[in-house]
C-alpha cells in the first residue's frame, strides 16, 4: 500500500495503484493461518488483500467451524493475524 505523507490518500487512490501493482506483475500476498487464532486446526487462506482473506475467513468460519455470527473480538484477532 502507498501512503502519501503530507497529503490524505483516499482509499479510492489506495485502491488504484494496488490494481496498477497488480498489472505490472507485483502481487503483494497475505496470508492467515487459522491455528494462530487458536481454532485447534492448520488451515491456512491466502490472498491480495485484508478483505479477500476476510471474506474467505467467514465462509470458513460458517461452513467449517460452524459459526454463523463472528464477535468483534473474532473479527479483530483475525486481523491481527492476518501475515502481510
């Protein structure tokens, strides 16, 4: 991500030159292994961005470890977690 200092970088502009990165062939992965939020299971789920892994996390988390509502508390140790 690009942070401009002296100047307040909309995420509209954030989100452009992630899409420029990703054209030019850099792609930033993350990752978040589930065993670190202490699930008792070793899965782990990558992608390009915080929200792309998030997204993923919930299918999870509603189909595997049968959750259909995640706590604040959840949500922020995912982000926590998440490996950039």
């Amino acid at each position: 991500m690009t942070i401009l200092l002296g100047t307040s970088a909309s995420p509209a502009f954030i989100n452009l030159q992630e899409q420029v990165w990703i054209k030019k062939g850099v792609i930033r992965m993350m990752s978040l292994n589930c065993g670190d939020l202490g699930t008792g299971r070793s899965f782990e789920l990558t992608g390009t961005n915080e929200q792309e892994i998030m997204r993923k996390f919930i299918v999870y988390a509603e189909d595997e470890l049968k959750m259909p509502v995640l706590s604040c508390d959840t949500i922020l140790r995912v982000h926590m977690a998440i490996k950039k």
